[in-house]
C-alpha cells in the first residue's frame, strides 16, 4: 500500500471495516460531547504518524452511535474510553483511525447536537 490514510469517526469505522475489522452499533446507544479517552499503556513508540507520546488522557468531541468493534488484523487499539472499547487505532504506521473528531470546535458540536435533537434523530444527550 505505501500510502498513509487516515479515518475519522465514519472513516473510521469504514477503514476498520475495508481492513478486515468489525464495526457495528453501540449496545449503548449515542455518545455525544466532549469525552475523555484513555491511550493503552502498552505502546512502543514512537509511530511515524505519532512521533511523540500522548498524555495519559485526552478530551475529544465524540458524536456516533456506530463504533470499532474489533481492530482489523494487525491492528493494535491506541485508545479507549469508558463507553467507546477502540476509540482509536492503527495499523502499522501507514493507517489510523479516530473516533472522535479532533477537527470539530464547541460550536459545532452544539450546531450538530441541536440540529440531532430537533430533527428526532436522538431523544436527548445523555452522560
């Protein structure tokens, strides 16, 4: 392959997919807001994509009901939280997917919401 591709949230549920992962819907239904995702301790670094180590913990906008149910093969989970088991991951340093959106800001986040709401696609946000 060669090329470096890069999925957020849909893409990368679909690049999981074209992978030879699993996705499918949250048992848990929507998560939706600012969420705090938690990167596995066990990582060799650094990545070529990532080439410096991340926090512990990190905040990021998170607005799905579909998530990453199994990281394609040789894939290694990079992140998770509470709600979300592959809130991030990658495969050798050529692919990597997010789940949340690191490119979104507050007032779009509260642009979609209300927009989700009001058009009925979800009941409310819930924690």
């Amino acid at each position: 392959m060669g090329k470096r591709v890069l999925g957020v949230c849909f893409g990368h549920q679909a690049l999981c997919r074209a992978l030879g992962g699993r996705v499918g819907r949250s048992p848990s239904g929507w998560d939706v807001g600012v969420k705090e995702v938690t990167f596995v301790d066990d990582l060799e670094w650094p990545f070529e994509f990532l080439p410096v180590e991340p926090p512990r913990n990190a905040s990021i906008i998170e607005v799905h009901q579909d998530e990453v149910w199994e990281v394609p093969p040789g894939g290694k989970v990079l992140a998770y939280s509470d709600k979300t088991r592959v809130e991030m991951f990658a495969v050798g340093d050529n692919a990597l997917g997010i789940q949340g959106h690191p490119e979104y800001t507050n007032d779009i986040l509260l642009n979609l919401t209300n927009r989700l709401v009001n058009n009925s696609t979800i009941d409310g946000i819930s924690e």
